[in-house]
C-alpha cells in the first residue's frame, strides 16, 4: 500500500521547480514583448505623417496604437 501511495503523491522539489519554471517562463514572455512592442514603435516612427495618417494614427498616437490602446478606424464605426 505505502508503494501505491508513494508513486500518486509529487514529491515536493517537482512542485517548486515546475512554479519556478512557470515564473521564468511569464517573466521571458514579458522581457520578449517588451523587445517586440520597442520594435514595432520604432518601425512607426519611421514612417511619414502621410503615411501614419494612412494606417489611422497621428505621430503622438504610436507608442499607444503599439500597446492596443487606439482602436482602429474600422473597429471604431457602429454600422
């Protein structure tokens, strides 16, 4: 019975490496969208007001748009 009852229960130590793994794992996920997100901003700050006007957004809208905060023109209209 104690053999049974010793191979259902985790041991302790995998437990905390698995939250261990899990925090690293939402921290990279973090640091990488943090690279892609200054990326993207600096991608849009290239372009012209002719052409940020084009995608729907003004110069001082960017880093905002990049985050998800501007909605669209398209998304912004009620048919």
């Amino acid at each position: 019975m104690s053999a049974t009852v010793s191979t259902i229960v985790r041991p302790e130590v995998t437990t905390k490496t698995s939250t261990f793994l899990r925090l690293f794992s939402a921290c990279w996920d973090g640091i990488a969208a943090y690279f892609v997100r200054r990326a993207a901003i600096a991608s849009l700050q290239e372009l012209n007001d002719r052409a940020l006007s084009d995608i729907g957004i003004t110069r001082s809208q960017i880093e905002a748009a990049v985050r998800g905060f501007v909605p669209l023109r398209d998304q912004a209209r009620i048919p």
